[in-house]
C-alpha cells in the first residue's frame, strides 16, 4: 500500500489512526483540509472589535420589556376585579337570598318631536305627448329643458291626407246644403198644387176625381220626407267637417299645462302616425316642476297624528342645511298591510326650480302628542298570563304593576297608563324576580338622563 499523502504546510505527517487531530490543527492554523487557504474558516470566526450596546439602547430596552410586563398584568388583573365583584355580590344575594337588581325611572317624553322619513320627490303632473295624426313632422319649437305654457304650440305635423279630406267633407257638406234648397222649392211647389186641390174639390164638389186628389197629397207628403233627409244630410256632411277638422287640429302639438320639456323623441321629416303609442315613441315629455309632490311612508305609530295641512320640511343632499317648507296635501287614508305604513302626499312650491323630480331627500314632519307619556326600556317589559306588566321596586320589594304599551320606539317603549314618572322600575327583570321578593339595588336609581336629551330629528324606519 502507498504511504497517505503529506499535507502541505505541516510539519509532522498526519496517520490515519490521528486524523481527527491533525484536522483540527489545520484549521487551528487557519488552513482548509484539502490544503487550500482558510478562507470559510476566517469566516465563521466572531470578530472582537463589534460596537457595544449603548447604554441609553439599554434603558430603552428595559422600559419597553418593562411596560409589557404591566400591560399584561393589567389585562389579567382587570377581568378578575369584575368576577370578584360579581363574585362578591352573587355571595351577597346567596348570604342574604334577595336578588340583586338594576332600576331605572320611566323618562317623560316631549309632547311634540320630529320624525325623519325619506323622501320621494315627483314632478306635480306628467305625461307624454303622442301623435294623433298622419304624416311627417313639419317643425318643433321647443327642446328638453325649455319652460313652457299651457297652450303653446310645441311642433307642427304636416297632414296633406286629412287636410285633402276635410276639403272635401266641406264640398259634400255643400252639396247637401244645395239638396235642401231643393227639397224646399219641391215642397213649396206640391203645397201650392194640393191647396188648389183642395180649394176646388171644395167649391166644385165632382171636379176633381179622388185618384187625382190622393196623388197630389201623396206628392206633398214625399215632399216633406225629401225636405227631412236632406236636413239628415247636412247635419251629417256637418259633423263630418268637424271631425276633420279636429283632425287637422291635431297637426298641432300643445303643451296642456305650464311646465319643462324633459323628451322630446322625433326630428323634422320623421314619420308620425296616431298607432305610435309604446313606451319611447312619444313626441314629448312634459312635467311641471312648480309645485312639486312628496310622498313619504309614515310608520302606522305616527299615521294617526299627522294633519291635513300641517307644515313639513325637506331637505336634499344637493342644498346642504337648506330646507324647503311645504305642507301635507292629502294621504292613501289605509295602511299597507305590507309595510304597515301609510301614504302621504306632501307639496312644496319650487318657485325657484332648485328641486328636481326623481330626487331623493328627507323630510322633517313635526308631530304633536296630545299629552306627556312615559318611556321605558325595552328590557323592562314583563309578558305572562297577566298580561303586560314590569317589575318595580317599592320600600326594598319587587312588585309587578300591569301596564298598557303604546308605541315602539325599539329600545324604548311608550307606557301610556300604570306608571308614574317617580317608579323604580327593574330593568333587568329574571325569573327569580317574583311579586314581593325583597330586593337590592345594584346602583343608585337615575333617570335616563341620556335619553332626555334625544336629537330633535328622530329617524324611524319605514316599517313600524
């Protein structure tokens, strides 16, 4: 067998029994054990000149890990305060058997509040104009956007069909007229004969023979039949004429109220005709914008008090604080069993035409109570086979007084009759709470202080 190779750079010759320790003498000598340079080596070595940590990185440092320490000591130590105060009291309410409670005071409401509603404004009248008649559009005079009034003249349809027969309806009507006066000179003629027919079979008796007398009166009656149809005629040659003639008025296209052109469908040249009837084939839309209707959906609650005429506010987002007065015109007088609200029409003049219809806005309506009624939390109603009723707590006892519901406001409710404003009512009413228990109070009784100073406008949903 050949010898193991020598390894450069060293001084003994390493054996296969010591290669362990010949290695680590090549690396302590910073050499790489295929006998390359110990560059990797010099690598893994920790340098001894690295900056030291400042001393204001290390307060630094220590308040931050400091600060943890207490944040997490306070989240630990707050819950647990709460659980041994529920402990505590729990403890209390087993040593001494009565439950504890919490009580509040029914809150007197204002008589009169506002009530907040969506709005949909709609122009106060609408429709569209179609063509009544046959042919080409000859001119229009007015464009969308253009304020009109009642009675102008929008666009002119040229009708030669209508205007060639309503010529000659007028020469037919004519000729009728021209057939009267002919019946008339025939009447007038076989009046005459029958007269002296008559006059000479009276003065000379067997002159005349019957035959003839029967024919001439026979002729005087066909006379008078003549003479009534051609009146029949004039009188329908007559309407005739005016028939055509409506039909040439509706070469005319007239605006039936004051308002704004907002469509107009069809340019000079287009073909028009009186079946044009579908949706987008009308000639014009025309809206009036002054005043304008509102129709708002009052939830039943509020339904009963609202008045014919009262004043209403609204406002839209366009106009910022801005608010428009109107009044309330009329209702639907029937709730929606579906929405269980009611319809009312609310108008408000737009002399200024700073509201648009199709907009959406809020509208502000006063409502006036007849008397102060008394609110009470939602959670503070009792339902069993009594009926309605809450928990107050009278002289350190629990008793349950009936009560008669009003409105829901939803977290509130109106009590309309069974409480006094100075009642300690449980809001927190459980089924350990029975009529004559005694009681404690976890807090002092306050009046709900933050609820009497509700917001002037209360918003409420469409839906009672």
């Amino acid at each position: 067998m050949n010898a193991p190779p020598k390894i450069p750079g060293s001084s003994s010759q390493a054996t296969t029994t010591h290669g362990g320790e010949v290695a680590d003498a090549q690396l302590a000598n910073g050499q790489h054990h295929d006998g390359g340079q110990g560059h990797g080596a010099e690598e893994n070595v920790i340098p001894h000149d690295l900056p030291r940590p400042s001393r204001k990185s290390l307060t630094l440092l220590a308040c931050a890990f400091a600060g943890l320490l207490v944040a997490l000591f306070l989240v630990g130590l707050i819950p647990g305060m709460l659980h041994a105060d529920q402990a505590e009291q729990d403890a209390q309410a087993r040593a001494t058997g009565a439950p504890i409670v919490n009580t509040t005071q029914p809150v007197t409401e204002a008589t009169s509040k506002d009530v907040i509603l969506p709005a949909d404004i709609r122009a106060y009248s609408s429709t569209m104009l179609y063509p009544r008649a046959n042919g080409y559009l000859k001119k229009w005079y007015y464009d969308i956007q253009s304020r009109v009034k009642e009675g102008d003249v929008l666009a002119e349809i040229s009708t030669p069909d209508i205007d060639a027969e309503l010529a000659q309806s007028q020469a037919t009507l004519k000729q009728d007229q021209a057939a009267v006066d002919t019946s008339q000179a025939n009447l007038t003629l076989t009046k005459q004969t029958l007269d002296q027919y008559v006059q000479a079979k009276r003065d000379n008796p067997g002159s005349i023979t019957e035959e003839d007398f029967n024919t001439r009166v026979s002729n005087y009656d066909q006379a008078v039949a003549a003479k009534k149809q051609a009146e029949a005629n004039v009188g329908a040659a007559q309407a005739n004429v005016q028939q055509m003639q409506v039909m040439v008025s509706f070469e005319k296209i007239i605006a039936p109220f004051d308002g704004v052109i907002t469509f107009r469908g069809y340019d000079v040249g287009a073909l028009v005709n009186p079946t044009m009837t579908a949706a987008g084939q009308e000639m014009f839309q025309i809206q009036q914008t002054d005043p304008l209707r509102v129709f708002v959906s009052v939830p039943q609650v509020y339904s009963s008090m609202m008045t014919i005429g009262q004043p209403t506010y609204l406002k839209v987002r366009n106009y910022g604080e801005r608010e428009f007065q109107g009044y309330v015109a009329r209702s639907t007088a029937a709730i929606d069993p579906s929405t269980r609200t009611m319809q009312f029409e609310l108008d408000f003049p737009n002399k200024d035409n700073a509201l648009y219809p199709g907009m959406y806005g809020q509208a502000r309506l006063p409502i006036a109570q007849t008397q102060p009624v008394l609110t009470i939390p939602s959670s503070s109603l009792v339902f069993n086979a009594d009926g309605t009723q809450v928990a107050m707590v009278k002289d350190g006892k629990a008793h349950f007084q009936k009560v008669a519901v009003g409105r829901d406001l939803g977290t509130q409710l109106e009590i309309v009759d069974g409480l006094s404003p100075d009642d300690q009512v449980v809001t927190n009413p459980g089924e350990r709470l029975t009529d004559g228990v005694e009681v404690q109070v976890a807090q002092k009784p306050a009046s709900n202080s933050a609820q009497d100073q509700k917001p002037q406008g209360e918003k409420v949903a469409e839906k009672s």
